[in-house]
C-alpha cells in the first residue's frame, strides 16, 4: 500500500552574522546574506503568495 504526504511542513532557521561588515562590499554580502534588497523581498513574498494561492484553489476543488 502506497503512502501519500499530502502537506509537508519545513522550518528553517536563519541566524544574522554575529560581528558587523567592516566596509561596504561587507555590507553588501550580508545584505544578500539577509534576503537581498527589497525588490528581491517583494519578488519572494509574491511568489508565495501565488503558490499559497494555488494550494487553497486545489483544496477549494476537492
């Protein structure tokens, strides 16, 4: 008898680099280190949005 996962849950922890960048291109790694810019945010927050979307139209059908 075949098994199904039908919902499957990951939680990821992101820990902040403990000690300041020490000049710019620092800041600029650790900023993408961070999540990027706020375009790049935006671009991810939507995405899940849509794949979130997706899931409730699935579940709304059955």
């Amino acid at each position: 008898m075949p098994i199904q996962i039908r919902e499957l849950h990951i939680k990821v922890v992101v820990n902040a680099a403990e000690s300041p960048p020490s000049n710019a291109a620092g800041a600029q790694q650790q900023e993408a280190a961070a999540g990027g810019t706020a375009t790049d945010k935006e671009l991810i927050i939507s995405e899940c949005v849509e794949q979130v979307m997706s899931i409730l139209r699935e579940k709304a059908e059955k």
